[in-house]
C-alpha cells in the first residue's frame, strides 16, 4: 500500500492597520506612466510591494518509508508541509508608489532584486551604526527608494537622495500623502540627478568629505558605461579613506557576459582601482543563502558588490593642504627669527 499525505497551506495573515503609516501599502495612481524612467521606478517598487505581501512557500518535503516484512506491507507516508515564510524586508510605503492595474508576480523573477536590497539594507545599517558622531548616507537611487523612510537609521543621520528630480517630486508627493516619515534626529535631502556637478551640489547640502560616508547604489539609470565612470568619479572624490561605496550595478556595464566572472572580475578590478576603490563582487547565491534562501542557477542581469575606498577624498587633500602650507610657513617663521 502507498499512502500520500499532504498538510494544508498554514497563512498567517499580514498585519495590517488601519494607521496612516500602514495605508501607505494601498496602491496609487501615478501620472504620465509613459515615462521610461519612472515605469523603471515602478517596476523596482512593485517588486518591493511583492516582497512585503509576500505569504506562505513550500519549505519543507518529506518522505518516510516503513517496512513490515512480517505482514508484507511497504508503507510510503509522503509529507509536503506549507509555512509562512517571513519576507525579507518591509516596504509599508512602496504601494503607494505602485498604480492600481500593475500585476504582481511573485516568481523567482524578482528574488535577485530582493536579495540585493536586503543585502544592501543590512549593510547600510551596520556600518552606520558604526558611525561615532554625525553619520552621512548617500543613495544613488532611481527616485522612489523609501530607505529613507523604512529602515531604522540612528540619530544624526544625514540621507542625502541624488536621483531624476520628476521622478523623485513624482514619488515625494505620494510619499507624503500616506505619511512617511524619516526617524527622529535624522536628516533627508535630495540632490537631482541632472545636477550639472553632483558632488558640488552635495557640499552645498551640507555633505563632508572629511567625515564618514557610506554610499549606496540601486536602480540609478545609467544609459551608457560613461555615466556610471562620471558617478564613480564623483564618488571617489567624496568619500574618505575607508569609507564603502557598494550596490547594484547592470551587467552589460562589464561589456561581457556575465557568466564569464573572471572577465567580470578583472573589469570591476581594474575600473574600481582606477578610481581608488578596492572592489569584492558579492555572489547572490551566497548573500541568498546567508539569508536563509536559495536561487536558482541561471544568468541574472545585475552585478552586487562591496568597494573600499583606499584613497583621501578631496576634502581631506584639501585639509592636507591647507596644514601643509601651515607647517611650512610656521617653520619659514621660526627660520626667520
């Protein structure tokens, strides 16, 4: 005899409220959805909002075979068992950003996008926290990234957004309808992406080169290799000796497959340290198994990666330029007398 036993699915309902922060989840209309850019947006944010709804996935399979030689019997108890699997993070305010007819699908198309931006949360968070004093964030985003809002940043932290203005004044307006709000003692700016000098813009914000930065990037739209070299530049100009620059970057950027990784690897090495930057690609296989999950083999369209910056920013050969031209005219003066 053979037996198959299946347990039903076991959901846990999502805990929604009735406050203003968990209204920000109901879905919102947004104007002019012809815009590349901002269906580019869209896209990233339905994935967040599927990742948030996300309900039960078979984890666990059994299967128990029982001899009775005696009686001759073979038993063979199969056991699928269905648990409510905890989503990777919590995005209250993406359905807001996410117009009414988008269809979410929660296949494994979006996993890699969701690893990234888990490991790219808990990154933020640990190194900030690390942070003495004032703390500075840069997010090179595509305009509706809501870290500003969901993540639980500690006092004196400075979020700087440099993304498209229309998609970011799109996103803002929306944001603030549902009530997002950054923590307390914590600061959020944004610079526009077309700003004609990103890093000036950033000084007149407040940013400082001579303090700790951590910078970030995910769904910037970048249209050709040269755009990326111009942030890259800009970035190495800001951030300390020290500091993380660290994200998503597209594939094809690489200008090979990206199943060749060693052509990859040597691509990143050579353009990184070029800038300053010592660089480590992250494999999504081991930040998804470090996390509890798995993905499947096969291409994926995105590059994740950790950089260090080995090199003072300008601010700080600046100050070093300013004490140097110090420590010589006190000694002209002390030669003098």
């Amino acid at each position: 005899m053979e037996f198959s036993l299946r347990c039903a699915s076991v959901l846990v309902p999502f805990p929604f409220n009735n406050n203003k922060r968990n209204r920000g989840l109901l879905r919102a209309q947004l104007s002019d959805e012809n815009d590349p850019l901002l269906r580019l947006a869209i896209n990233s944010a339905s994935l967040r909002l599927q990742e948030t709804q996300r309900r039960g996935n078979r984890l666990l399979h059994y299967q128990i075979s029982i001899s009775l030689s005696l009686l001759a019997i073979n038993l063979k108890v199969f056991f699928s068992i269905y648990v409510y699997a905890e989503p990777l993070f919590m995005d209250p305010y993406a359905g807001c950003l996410v117009p009414p007819h988008t269809r979410l699908n929660f296949e494994n198309s979006s996993k890699h996008y969701c690893i990234a931006t888990k490991f790219i949360d808990d990154k933020l968070l640990r190194t900030v926290n690390h942070m003495d004093g004032l703390k500075q964030v840069v997010l090179f985003s595509d305009g509706m990234d809501t870290r500003p809002y969901r993540l639980n940043w500690p006092s004196s932290t400075i979020i700087f957004d440099i993304s498209p203005e229309r998609v970011y004044q799109n996103a803002i307006e929306k944001l603030q309808d549902v009530g997002a709000k950054i923590p307390r003692s914590c600061l959020f700016l944004h610079v526009p992406l077309e700003s004609s000098n990103i890093q000036e813009a950033l000084h007149m914000k407040g940013f400082n080169g001579n303090r700790p930065s951590i910078l970030a990037i995910q769904g910037l739209p970048l249209m050709t290799l040269a755009s990326f070299k111009e942030i890259l530049l800009t970035v190495s100009g800001m951030a300390m000796d020290g500091c993380l620059f660290l994200g998503e970057l597209p594939a094809w950027l690489a200008e090979t497959k990206i199943g060749t990784k060693s052509s990859t690897e040597k691509w990143m090495d050579n353009l990184f340290m070029s800038n300053g930057f010592k660089v480590n690609m992250v494999s999504y296989h081991k930040a998804a198994k470090s996390l509890g999950k798995a993905l499947e083999l096969g291409d994926h369209k995105y590059i994740l990666f950790v950089a260090e910056q080995l090199r003072f920013s300008d601010d700080q050969m600046e100050t070093w330029k300013i004490e140097s031209q110090r420590v010589e005219e006190d000694r002209k003066g002390e030669d003098f007398e």
